[in-house]
C-alpha cells in the first residue's frame, strides 16, 4: 500500500488514512467507516505515541457483601446453576440467602462477626436449605433408604442397568433347562 511505517510516531491512523487518500493511494470507496465520524468529531487531544494515560482511570468497586460472598464459595463453592436472566433465580440462589440472613443478623448485634457465618449457615439449616461444604461428599441417607430382599434399592441409571443385567440373567437360564431330556436350544434348532 505504502513505503511508510505503520509506526505511530508518524502519525495518527487517521493522519495516514487522511493522506493515502490524498496522494490517490486510497480509493475513496475504500474508506473506513470510522473515518468520517473521526472527521466530524476529532479527539480533544491528539493520540501520539508520547501520550501519559492514566492505568487506573476506574477506581474499584467493593460492597461490604463481597468479602461475605467471596468467603461463601471458598468454603461452599457453586451449590446450584444459576439461571442470571431471570431475577427470581438470583434472589433464591444460595448464596443470595446467606448473604441476607447474614446481613439480617449482622444488624441484630448480638453476634461476634467471627462466630456469625458458621451462625447464618445453622439458621439457614433450620430454614431447610442444607449448605454443602466444598470437601464434604454426599451421604446417602441410610434411614430413608427403602430395602428390597435385603438389599438397598438403587435409583436411576443404576437402577436401570441392574433391571437390564437381571432380565438378561433369566433368559440365559431359562433357555438353558431342559424338557424331556433335552433342552429347549436343541428343540428350537431341530
């Protein structure tokens, strides 16, 4: 396109565009689209490569809720998945109840802020929301679990799988017994 370096310090991207169209380099048809918005409204200053931005030009924002939150998932990490378009979902997460039973108990002030999140996560217990620590692994409930000849019932894909193995295991055994002396196999192959 042109001999020239693409260096800043030979000018702004819009000096250069300016002047490949000049010079015919550029075809007007090929112009940008930013290139008459930057023509309309050129910048207060300059942008040059000798230019001091300022790094931290957005300061950081930090709600007293977020040490509360972040101290939440190191200790209950995610419990469920959150649907964030729908704003019921956000209000009935867990961890948007414990931060407001926390808070709830905070302005009570009978607590010391040690002892008060073990404390939110007992009232939140009471209320029936069972909060998973991030190294426990579930238990099965022992008492609730219904017996079958002896054994637990197994639920779901297991379950499902087991049915299938049993099924399978009888019909090998009662094409195997025989009648007559002979078994039901040679029968069917006569």
């Amino acid at each position: 396109m042109t001999s020239l370096s693409r260096l800043e310090k030979l000018g702004t991207i819009f000096t250069r565009v300016r002047d490949l169209m000049r010079a015919g380099v550029m075809k007007e048809t090929d112009k940008p689209l930013w290139y008459d918005v930057m023509a309309a409204f050129p910048p207060r200053d300059a942008p040059t490569f000798n230019q001091d931005y300022k790094k931290d030009f957005l300061p950081e924002i930090l709600y007293e809720e977020d040490a509360v939150r972040s101290q939440f998932y190191k200790v209950y990490s995610n419990q469920t998945a959150i649907d964030l378009t729908k704003h019921e979902d956000i209000q009935l997460s867990p961890c948007h109840r414990f931060i407001t039973k926390y808070q709830e108990l905070q302005r009570e002030g009978t607590r010391l802020p040690e002892e008060l999140f073990e404390v939110t996560a007992a009232a939140l217990a009471e209320e029936g929301l069972v909060l998973r620590k991030r190294n426990e692994r579930r238990q099965p409930n022992r008492e609730k679990e219904a017996l079958q000849d002896g054994r637990p019932v197994t639920k779901g894909l297991a379950q499902l799988l087991k049915q299938a193995l049993d099924n399978q295991s009888k019909e090998t055994d009662t094409s195997s017994t025989t009648i007559g002396g002979a078994s039901t196999e040679d029968k069917t192959n006569r």
